[in-house]
C-alpha cells in the first residue's frame, strides 16, 4: 500500500470546516443537530436517521427532545449518580430523558469510573432508582450496529 518513494510521514490533512447547524446528509444517513446546554456552552447531539446521540448535556430543552421523538436507540451522558453536575446529567436525570423519549434501547455513556458495569444494577438500587430493563452502560470499543 505503501513504498519509501511515495509515503514520507503522515501527510498533511486536507479539512474542509463547516458549520452544522441545520440537517445534513451523509450517504444513506440523515443527521439532524440537537441543540443542547453543557452547562453554559451549548452544544449539539445528533439525531442519525432513528439514533440519538447525545454525549455531552446538562439540559435538553423540550424543542430538542422533540427532535429526538421516536428514535429506537439512544446514547446519552449520565457522568454519576451526582444531579448536582454543572455539566453532566446524572444517572436519574438520563433515565427520565430515555423514558420520556421511550427508545427501545438507550446507552450511558460520559460515565465516570465509579458506575460500575459489574453491579450498576445494584448501585442504581442502593440510590433509590428504578433502572428500566432496556437501558445499560456503554463500555468502551462497543459496536452497536443501526
């Protein structure tokens, strides 16, 4: 693929910046910004066809949660069981979002080293939250395919 004659480091990059804040297509994939608030920047998540990706939120206000409606799968920020982030929704605060929006699969993701995937359902037990079946925690290098 490569020889000493033609690759010499690695090259250059050639980006083309864009400002996303209306849909776009990419492919087969249409991709819809979401308008969110990390504390005090906003920030965008991403609807992609019927997924919803939102890794970096403190509020959703109700004009992106209907952008989200009827999505089947949701990725979400819950940092820690702490509601009190200036940045991060908390684990109850991410489970009231997939339960309003009622994907039938929703992912924690931004979790910080004390949510535990051995015993998360344990841990959600002992704050006094109801963990729905279909939500889980995500877990780095997992492939969900959609």
């Amino acid at each position: 693929m490569f020889s000493k004659d033609t690759f010499k480091g690695g090259g250059v990059a050639h980006l083309l910046p864009h400002v996303v804040n209306q849909k776009f297509q990419l492919h087969n994939f249409e991709i819809i910004p979401i308008p969110v608030e990390h504390g005090t920047v906003d920030t965008f998540g991403y609807r992609i066809n019927n997924f919803g990706y939102v890794p970096d939120v403190k509020h959703m206000p109700d004009s992106s949660l209907k952008l989200l409606e009827g999505i089947d799968l949701l990725i979400i920020d819950a940092l820690s069981f702490n509601p009190n982030h200036p940045t991060h929704l908390g684990v109850q605060q991410a489970i009231d979002i997939a339960n309003h929006l009622q994907p039938k699969q929703a992912y924690f993701t931004h979790i910080m080293h004390r949510l535990d995937h051995r015993c998360f359902h344990q841990q959600c037990e002992e704050q006094q939250i109801n963990l729905p079946e279909n939500i889980y925690l995500a877990y780095d290098r997992q492939v969900i395919y959609i």
